[in-house]
C-alpha cells in the first residue's frame, strides 16, 4: 500500500479534499483507532490538548488522519511493553489571517535514532540499520509519505530523537477556520 500510496502522490493522483470538520471528533476518533495498539503493548499513552479554542476547521481529514496514524502507529511500534506515548495536541496564535495554528506533538519513550538518521527518516526507503529493518519490518516508506502529506497541507513535519531514549515527532500545521 505505501508503495502504491507514494507512486499516486508522485504523479499529482493524490490531492488535498479540504472539508468542514470538527477537530475534536477527530483526534477523538484517532485517539479509539490507536489505543488498542498501545494496550497491546502495555504502553503508557497520554492524550493532552492545550489551548486549543477553535475546533471547526477546513482541511482534509483523510490525510491528516493518516499522517497523526502512521506517527502514533510508529510511536506504539518502536516503543517497548512499559513505556510511554503522549499526543499533544497544541493551539498556538496564528499569524495567518482566517487559519487556525496547531502543534500535533507525539513523544515516546521508545528505540529512537541516531541524529544521522533524523536527517533521513522523511526519505523513501529510509531505514537505520538492518536490526531494526528485521525486528520491525517496513520497506521505509511511512514517513517519507507522512512528509509528502505534510507538505502537500502547507505544513511541516520535524523530528528530535536520541538512540535508546525516545522520539518527538511535531507536525506543525495552519488549518483554515
């Protein structure tokens, strides 16, 4: 799928459907998708807003769904039984007449990665080494669609991490109002 995915978004096949849609309902809906995930590994998993006012908003609700998915879906992934994931939700001031700006925060106390490769995580086919390759499976594709997604909203995605102690991954990103 991530490899058909990324070949529809190269060829201009994918484009943003922008639409009415209550932020709320949809983290909400995210937050029931992805919690059987964290349960199954016994993780720790916090969902937390902050300033967040305005929750009727235009934007595509597919593609930010798959992109908060695949970054929580990673986060479960890559986490060991016990540990822990936060989603943040964040509503800073816009500069940008008639949008709303948001933060989607996800930190884990997970594998994370080596500063090298938070240089190339959003790359096609990405991936740190051949033990995480093995244990984890993936072809690398995820978060190089994630970026395109991004991007294709007028927003952008970055990364903090270090080796054995965890990720942050920010998507920050104005939503028309």
């Amino acid at each position: 799928n991530d490899i058909l995915n990324m070949s529809r978004i190269e060829s201009g096949k994918i484009v943003i459907q922008e639409k009415e849609c209550n932020l709320s309902e949809r983290v909400h809906n995210l937050v029931n998708m992805i919690r059987p995930q964290m349960r199954a590994k016994r993780l720790e998993f916090y969902v937390d807003t902050i300033d967040v006012e305005d929750e009727e908003l235009i934007f595509d609700p597919l593609r930010l769904d798959q992109v908060l998915i695949n970054i929580l879906s990673n986060a479960a992934k890559f986490t060991p039984i016990g540990g822990v994931v936060s989603f943040t939700i964040r509503q800073e001031p816009s500069k940008k007449p008639g949008h709303a700006h948001y933060e989607f925060i996800v930190r884990d106390s997970g594998i994370g990665m080596s500063e090298e490769f938070t240089k190339e995580v959003f790359e096609e086919f990405a991936q740190e080494d051949s033990d995480v390759r093995t244990q984890y499976h993936g072809v690398g594709l995820g978060m190089a669609i994630v970026k395109k997604y991004v991007d294709m909203m007028g927003g952008t995605i970055s990364v903090q991490s270090k080796k054995h102690e965890g990720t942050t991954f920010t998507v920050d990103i104005h939503l028309e109002m």
